[in-house]
C-alpha cells in the first residue's frame, strides 16, 4: 500500500491542489467520484441492485452525491439520504444536490428502514470529522451498522478518527473504504480493519511530494 498521510496532511494537500497548483475542487469531486463508483461495481463483495446513498453537507457527502448520479446515469437504483442542515452544506455539495435533482434521484428520510437495500454508501463525514458523533448522524450510522446491507465508506468510514483509528461515539462498520489519494495513518491500525473493510486508494490527482513522481 502507498504512503499513509494525517488527516491534517490530507486537508493541506486538497487545499494545495486547489488553491496554488489550481485544479478546481469540482474536477477533484468529480474524479473522486468516479473513481470510487468504479470500485463499486468492480467489487464482487457488493450486491449494487439497491443502493443508499448517505451524504453528510460536506465535501464527503458531495462526492457521495456524484456516486449517487453515476449509478443513476448507468441504470442503478438509487436513493439519497441527507443528513445535516442543508443550510451549512458547502458550495460544492451544493452543486451536486442540483445535479442531481436533474435526474429526480428520489430522497428518503431519517425513518428509512435501511433493510431495503443490499448497499449503503457512507458519505457523512471524511476528513472534516472535528468531534465526536451524536445526533441524527449516530443515528444513521448506527442504523446503517444493524441493517442487513453492506457499506462502502467514502474516504474515512464515518466516525473513524483517520489518525488514532479510534471510533469517535460510533463509527460506520464498513466492508470496503474507497480512501482519496493516500490512505490516513488511522485507517491502517489494527483495531480500524473492522472499520474500514478492504481499502482501495484513489489517485485523483492529489500528490504529495514531487507530483510528477505522484509518490
Ligand atoms: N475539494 C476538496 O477539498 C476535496 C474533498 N474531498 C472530500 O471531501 C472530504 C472533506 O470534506 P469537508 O472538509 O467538507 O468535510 P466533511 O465532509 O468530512 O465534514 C463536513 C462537516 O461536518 C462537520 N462536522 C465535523 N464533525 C462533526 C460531527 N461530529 N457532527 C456533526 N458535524 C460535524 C464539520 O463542520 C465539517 O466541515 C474528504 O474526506 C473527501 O471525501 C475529495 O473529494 C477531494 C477533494
Ligand atoms: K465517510
């Protein structure tokens, strides 16, 4: 496996990319999201005839969302779930909201019964995750973690603390993680497998280092 980096070095990369070298954050979201529908359906663990979507407001749930669209756009059936105060989303979750409203993917609500789908995609929270987790988003996680549908985590599975790989009041239980760009130290420990699942790492065109080594 490639370089594990801190959640910390992962904020600062994105940052990097976007803001001095200049890749505009959509066509990160967007390669990101490509890049982790392929494991999904590349991934015989998964059964992908029902899936659930959960978004987070962030840029983690808006990758989910673009996820959300590509299953959509290649005869999927799919449904989103939003969890958080839409009011708070960021620009880009925003965005993909929007795109997706185009397609009419159909929304449910925090009283799903999560029993319906044979996949659930955690995008609640990746590498924002600041403090532990309560509320409606214990909730679904902890729905997500009792129902009979395997999860593929975006990034970080929610709740996972990417650093210590201690689970932050509850964490998504995932039986494979799709990681942007390098895997964090965190999801490496030992006690963070029963977590994360199988691990695939996306190269999104996040580099550390000399990034035309792409190290
Ligand atoms: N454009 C970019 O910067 C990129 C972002 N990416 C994705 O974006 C993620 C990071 O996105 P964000 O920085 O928006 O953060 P997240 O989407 O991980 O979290 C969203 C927000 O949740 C809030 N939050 C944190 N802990 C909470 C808690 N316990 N309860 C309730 N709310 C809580 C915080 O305000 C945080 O900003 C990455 O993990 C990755 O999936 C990737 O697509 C790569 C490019
Ligand atoms: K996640």
């Amino acid at each position: 496996m490639t370089h594990a980096i801190t959640v910390e070095e992962s904020r600062q990369l994105d940052a990097k990319t976007i803001n001095e070298i200049g890749i505009p954050s959509l066509v990160l979201m967007e390669r990101a999201g490509l890049k982790i529908y392929e494991n999904m359906i590349s991934n015989n663990d998964l059964d992908l005839s029902s899936t659930l979507i959960l978004a987070g407001t962030g840029n983690n749930g808006g990758d989910a969302l673009v996820v959300a669209r590509l299953l959509v756009t290649h005869g999927y059936k799919v449904h989103t779930l939003t969890v958080g105060n839409p009011a708070h989303a960021s620009d880009d979750h925003v965005t993909q909201a929007k795109i997706c409203d185009y397609y009419q993917i159909p929304k449910v609500f925090l009283d799903e019964n999560f029993d319906k789908y044979t996949t659930i995609v955690d995008g609640l929270f990746g590498s924002g995750l600041s403090r532990n987790v309560g509320g409606d988003f214990a909730t679904v996680i902890d729905k997500a973690n009792a129902s009979t549908a395997k999860c593929h985590a975006i990034d970080i599975p929610s709740g996972l603390n990417g650093d210590t790989g201690e689970v932050m009041g509850t964490a998504i239980k995932a039986t494979s993680t799709s990681t942007v760009a390098y895997p964090k130290v965190g999801m490496l420990k030992d006690q963070a497998k029963a977590y994360t699942g199988r691990i695939f790492v996306d190269d999104i065109g996040i580099y550390r280092g000399n990034q035309f080594e792409g190290d």
